[in-house]
C-alpha cells in the first residue's frame, strides 16, 4: 500500500464536512420513496383484481422506487442517512425485508468491498469477479468459457441479479465461517420475509403476488446490479496491487461518476456520483449533489453518460500494461499481434 497524494488526501478531508446526516431529511426522503411504492403495488394489484391487465407497466416506476430504497438502505448501512445508529440499523433491517437483502451481512461485506475496491490481491467480497489479462489467459479452456458466460450480459444483468437477490442471499454467502452475526441477519430477515410473504399471500393471493412481486424485484435486481457495474466496470477505472494501492487514490480514480439525467439521479439516490461516495462513504446521498455544486472539478473525474455506459459492458478483463479495462476482443487481437510479433522476431 502506497500513500495517497497530499492532493487526494486534503480532498478527503475537505469532504467531511458534508458528512452530517439530517434526520429530518432522512425521513423525508423514507416517506416519498416508501409510500409511492405501497400506493403503486397497490394500484397494479387493483388494475389486475379488475382485469386491466395494463396495469403491469406499473411495475417500471414500483421497481425504481424498490430501487431508491435500496439505495436507502445502502446509505443506512454506512451510518449516513439518519443521525442516530439505532435509526439507520432498524429502518436498513426493515427495507431489507423488502430489497430481499440481509442488511447487517450485506453491511459486513459492502464495508469490505469499500475497503478494499480496486486492489487486485484483495478481490472476492462484494464486488464484480474481474480477471486481469493475464489471469484469463493462463486459465484452461473450461474456466475461459464460464467467465464469459459470467460476464454476458443475459447472465450479468438478467439471470444472475434475479439469482442474487432472491436464492443467493438466503445464506451468508462469503461470510460462511465468520461467526454467528451473518447467519443471524440472513436467518432473520429470511424469517420476516418468509411471514411477510406468507401475509401477502392470504391478502391478495398466490398468483397476483407472484405475477406483481416477482417483475418488480426482478427489474428492481437488474438495475441495482447495472448501477453497480457501472459504478466500477469503465475503461478509464483503477485496479492495482497491494503495494502500490492507495485507498483515496483507488476512490476517487477506480468509482465512476455516472452522470445521469435528473429523474434516474432521483429515483437512484445520486448513488452515480460513486467517486465522491468512495472518497467519503458518510455524505448522505442527499448531499452529494451539494458537493458538486461546491466543488465543480469533481464533476469530470471519471464522468460517464448514459450512453456512454452502453460501451461499458464489453469491458470484462483488466490490462495490466496499458492500466484500463478491455474486451475479450481486444484481448484476443493483443495476444494475436504478440505472437505474430514474436514468429517476425525469430
């Protein structure tokens, strides 16, 4: 591990003064996000009750308020949405009820993914399975086709988010021997879920609930894990190992700034101004918008439009010689040139 820069780090420090939660806020934000979501799953459920089957394209603005309360509960998870700790835990517990998310295990491993983003030694926990060039190379033909396959997109953004959320987090997966506290918040919630489920069922029947619930946490899983690539996965991003990684510098310069137009800011919480959220993780979503405005060279360090992100998903491995992340394609020209360059040179 390296020293950030002193520029990097009086940054950091400049930082800390957006980082105190306003409760008030926090509440507010809670409600208008909690409420359209009650009233529109109800609205879905009315319309399908009556026979209007076109109520389901409701599901679209349900899954982006399940996905601002995620974001919610993200941010309760760094002790930085309310003032108090008791607040952030229990309102974080309870939208993970809802996000299918186990809130204290899922807080353990984002805090790892936070402490250790952008260090080649350290991946594992909480982040996107990324090979350098090199590691996918040296890897028998089998292991190549299941990383390709990991990183389809049907896989990466259809199957696997809907895997994730609804099989995969029933255990603490990654957290398996690290004592009681993971199986207590994954059994927990799994419990509450099981009885809140159990509750819906009897209100408004097996076959509604599925044909509601099921797309809006399926799109709700599909953006999340969208955002959370994107966050991570740009050409420009940074990757290192140990001995030469610097958390501040791995922050600001690995986390993208996903500049989005103002109502997928809104419904995703700013969760794209990702390089300032790294930097300081206790700025409230709510108050990242403010560190721009004060702070406008922030806003074009590792800036990605929407469309710009569509490219976003054919990076897949990091090179470690040009220090970006690339395609399988330009990987395979690489290593083409490099073996042809070699057979000239004999």
């Amino acid at each position: 591990m390296v020293q950030s820069s002193p520029e990097t780090r009086a940054l950091a420090h400049l930082l800390a003064r957006y980082r105190e939660p306003n409760s008030r806020r926090g509440l507010f934000e809670l409600v208008i996000t909690a409420v359209p979501f009650l009233v529109i799953w109800t609205l879905i459920w009315t319309a399908l009750d009556h026979g209007c089957w076109i109520g389901l394209l409701l599901v679209v603005p349900a899954a982006g308020f399940l996905v601002r309360l995620f974001m919610i509960q993200h941010d309760c998870g760094h002790g930085s949405f309310f003032s108090g700790r008791l607040a952030n835990d229990w309102v974080g517990r309870a939208i993970g009820v809802v996000t299918l998310t186990p809130y204290d295990h899922w807080r353990r491993s984002h805090a790892r993914h936070h402490a250790s983003s952008g260090n080649l030694d350290q991946r594992g926990v909480g982040d996107i399975d990324t090979l350098t060039v090199r590691e996918f190379q040296s890897r028998p033909r089998w292991r190549q086709i299941a990383y390709r396959a990991y990183r389809h997109p049907i896989v990466m953004f259809g199957v696997g988010p809907t895997f994730l959320f609804i099989l995969q987090q029933r255990l603490p997966i990654g957290m398996m021997r690290s004592g009681w506290m993971p199986w207590l918040s994954t059994m927990g919630t799994n419990i509450v879920i099981a009885i809140l489920v159990a509750a819906m069922i009897r209100l408004v029947g097996f076959g509604p609930f599925i044909l509601i619930h099921l797309p809006i946490t399926a799109l709700a899983a599909s953006i999340g894990v969208w955002l959370f690539f994107v966050q991570h996965q740009f050409e420009d991003t940074s990757w290192s190992h140990d001995e030469h990684w610097s958390f501040h510098e791995a922050a600001l310069h690995g986390s993208s700034h996903y500049h989005l137009p103002g109502v997928l800011r809104w419904f995703t919480a700013n969760i794209g101004v990702h390089h300032i959220h790294h930097l300081s993780s206790r700025i409230p979503c709510y108050r990242l918008p403010d560190v721009l405005r004060d702070h406008p060279q922030l806003i074009a360090i590792g800036r990605i439009t929407l469309l710009q992100s569509l490219r976003c998903v054919r990076m897949a491995l990091w090179d470690e010689k040009r220090q970006r992340l690339i395609s399988f394609e330009e990987a395979a020209v690489r290593r083409d040139c490099s073996g042809r360059d070699a057979t000239f040179s004999t």
